[in-house]
C-alpha cells in the first residue's frame, strides 16, 4: 500500500480530521495533505519548518519515558482553533490536525478546572 493511500484511509476515519501527515523515523516528511475543502492556517513552508522541528523534539522526548511508563500510544496538543495529534506507530510517526470541536470531556473538564484554580495565584 502506498503512502497517498494510508492518508486517504487516515481521513476517512473521521469527518473531523483537517490534515494528516507521516513522517518516517528519521523524520522525514513523505506525506502531508488537507482535508478538501478545508483551508490551511499556515504556509506550506511553515508546515515543513514544524514538522522538521517539532516530532523530533515532542516525540524523542517523550520516548525517553518509555522504560518507565511504557510505549506511546500519542500525544495531543491543543489550540483554541485546532487539535494536533502525533501517533508513533512503528517506524512512521502520523500527525494530524483536528477540529477543534473534537470531543474531550475529560481533558475539556481538566483544562477549565485547571484555569478556574490558577486565576486564584494569577
């Protein structure tokens, strides 16, 4: 199966998902697509600056707490105006961009909890 496949079978996951990208284990980008239809909110060129930069960082980080808390499974960076998602998955790394009405209610309730409590010190 080609790449352009897995990302056409990664947005039909859901209605929700805006962008999909795989990079490989050395970070490479070998693919990177917007949902049709929907408009970027940044350059080509800034894609390729954050996808050079930020997997490495975020995910080679976090793989260092493997021994300790086990594989990861993802990571999910929030926005007022977007979700991103990184999930590690063998030698490729998939990143995609969702709505930001994409349902969390644990991490919804946690962030507003977390704001209420922090005005007390701010």
């Amino acid at each position: 199966m080609d790449i352009e496949s897995i990302v056409d079978d990664l947005f039909k996951i859901d209605k929700n998902i805006r962008y999909v990208a795989v990079v490989d284990e050395e970070f490479r980008l070998l693919a990177s697509s917007m949902r049709e239809g929907k408009k970027t909110m940044t350059s080509e060129e800034f894609d390729r600056e954050f996808m050079s930069v930020v997997p490495p960082v975020i995910v080679g980080g976090a793989h260092r707490l493997r021994e300790y808390c086990g594989s990861l499974k993802g990571m999910v960076i929030r926005y007022e105006k977007v979700a991103v998602t990184l999930y590690p998955v063998a030698h490729y790394v998939v990143i995609m961009s969702l709505e930001p009405e994409v349902e969390m209610p644990f991490l919804d309730k946690t962030a507003e909890a977390v704001q209420e409590i922090m005005k007390r010190v701010l």
